[in-house]
C-alpha cells in the first residue's frame, strides 16, 4: 500500500476501476460484479473507484453493495463529481446509454457548481451505503462546456472546502487528457490526479511533464487505461484503441510490442500493467474487473516478474519514450 502523497489515504498497487459494474458496453450480472470484486479482494485489492457517470449510478450501487459487509477503515473508495444524475429520460428496456447498457430512466447534468459538488457527494453517499468516501476526484472536467474553468472557479474550492472539514481524504481530478491535469498539479494543492489512457505501452504522453511535475511537488498520480481499452489486452482485429476500432498502424504497434514482451517470457498484459510503475510518481493502477476470472487475471499479471532488459529492447526499437 502507498499512500497518497500530502494525505493519509493508502491505496493498493491494484486498484479496482468500478465503471464495469456500470454494465460498461455490456450487461454484467449481479453475481458476476459481486464475484469480481471478492476475488479482487482476496488479491490485495484494496482501493475502488467509481462514479455516478457508470451506468447512471449502478456502478455505485452495485460496489457498495459488494463492499458492505467489509470493514470501512480496510478500504479506500474513490468517486467523482462533475455529473449529476436527475430523473427522467427515455426509460424502457437496457441501451447503451454513454457507453453504458442500462435503462435510461435518469438523465446526467454537467454541475460544476460548488452546490453541485456536495449535492454529488451526498448522492453518492446514499447509493454506496457508506459514511464517507476517501477520495473525490473532479471528473472529466476537460470535457465540460466551458473548458474546465468552472469546475477549477467553483468545484475544486469547494473540495478543498470539504477536505479541510475532514469529509474527504484527498482530492484531484480524473480525466483523459494530459494538459488540464497539468493545471490541477501546477495551479492547485490537489494531492492526486487519475490520468486514463495517457501513460501506457501506446501512449507515454503523461511522461514528457506531468509524471515529473507531479514527482517534483508531491502530488501523487492514478493510471487508468493501461489497456487503452482493449487494444493492449488483446490484439488482433477489431480490438479497440480508446473505444474506437483501433488503426492498422495503432494495431501493428501493439503486436511488435507483444511479440518482444513474449520473447521475454512475458505476457503482453503484465508488462502493460506493470510499466506504469516504471515512475516513481504512479501510486495505483485501476483496471476494470468484470468477473472473478478477470480480477484474478489482473492481479497475476501484475505479480509477474517483467526484467529490465525487455524495457530496454522496447526504447531500442523506438516503442517507448526514453
């Protein structure tokens, strides 16, 4: 466990991206989330991460759920704000609904307001069943009308706000782009940043300035996406690069980068899952986790042995920034 730099929170080297129990382009059973995040659990899974955005808050529900007969000081449960979930909408059967395969009978609201941030924790709070949550991340704030500039105005004062009352642990911002975390690691005293997609075997982009930045002022950072969303995973045809279909040149990349991982005797998954770590920056890795098998999958590939050797073939072909 590492603790997130400037707080008291721990979070586990594997960390449990949630947004799969959301039903994230497909349906998953009760059963199958329960069964993922048991198995996860008796990994050494001990940091959890949502959002009301998964599957219009069934991912909370659901982690909640299968988190609430475990004792509340053994975890650390991270969600975000930025999107309110009101009711109303088309309704009717499962449709995937912004990437989700749920009934659409609720509809989101960008709220970056410092009103909308507590009514967002306090939502949250109810659907997970638990009496705090550890770590508030601003969520896709880049993503927002106004570029984010509301959510740095209004939303991330009012967190400070909440972490000073000792109703959050710590607090940062989530998002897909390296720039606008750039500003909350430069301009704010956010203590983590969960940047998804940027800092894989594909795409380095978070290493040029942000890991490094954040080494130099303490603040600690979340990776998402090492898979960059199936193509590392798995490729072959049809594999998916950032949830689109992933280029041919995107596709031959990763199958050089596998070919050198397996002559290494190294799955392509384990060497994608630990490279993160390569920064001293990185506290956590989430990985999404639909079922016990890959939950299992997840924390094997990470307990793999990776020799230095193999990432200095991948610099010497030009597949990874020095």
């Amino acid at each position: 466990m590492k603790t997130l730099r400037g707080s008291k929170v721990p979070v586990s080297a594997l960390g449990f991206g949630a947004a799969t129990l959301g039903n994230l382009f497909r349906e998953v059973t009760d059963d199958d989330a329960y069964a993922a995040v048991d198995t996860a659990w008796e990994a050494g899974v001990r940091y959890f991460d949502t959002a009301p955005h998964y599957g219009l808050g069934l991912s909370e529900r659901r982690l909640g759920l299968a988190l609430s007969g475990r004792p509340r000081d053994a975890y650390t449960l991270s969600t975000k704000v930025g999107r309110l979930l009101e009711p109303g909408g088309p309704g009717g059967p499962a449709s995937l609904d912004d990437g989700f395969v749920v009934a659409a009978d609720q509809h989101r609201v960008w709220d970056f307001s410092a009103d909308g941030v507590r009514r967002s924790i306090e939502d949250s709070l109810t659907r997970l069943g638990v009496d705090r949550i550890d770590v508030v991340y601003l969520h896709d704030a880049d993503a927002c009308g106004d570029g984010g500039e509301q959510a740095l105005r209004e939303a991330y004062p009012a967190l400070e706000r909440l972490r000073a009352e000792g109703v959050v642990g710590a607090i940062g911002a989530g998002m897909n782009h390296v720039a606008p975390l750039e500003r909350y690691v430069t301009e704010t005293d956010a203590d983590v940043v969960l940047c998804a997609g940027r800092y894989s075997l594909l795409d380095q982009r978070a290493g040029l300035s942000l890991l490094p930045e954040a080494l130099r002022r303490g603040r600690s950072v979340v990776i998402g996406g090492v898979f960059n969303s199936g193509l590392l995973a798995d490729p072959q045809p049809g594999a998916t690069y950032d949830y689109k279909a992933a280029s041919v040149d995107l596709l031959g990349r990763a199958l050089r980068i596998k070919s050198i991982t397996e002559a290494h005797g190294v799955p392509l998954r384990a060497a994608a899952l630990n490279f993160p770590f390569r920064h001293p920056a990185v506290a956590s890795v989430l990985v999404g986790m639909r079922s016990a098998a890959e939950a299992a999958d997840a924390a094997a590939m990470l307990a793999r042995d990776v020799p230095s050797d193999l990432w200095d073939e991948l610099k010497d072909e030009g597949l990874l920034t020095p």
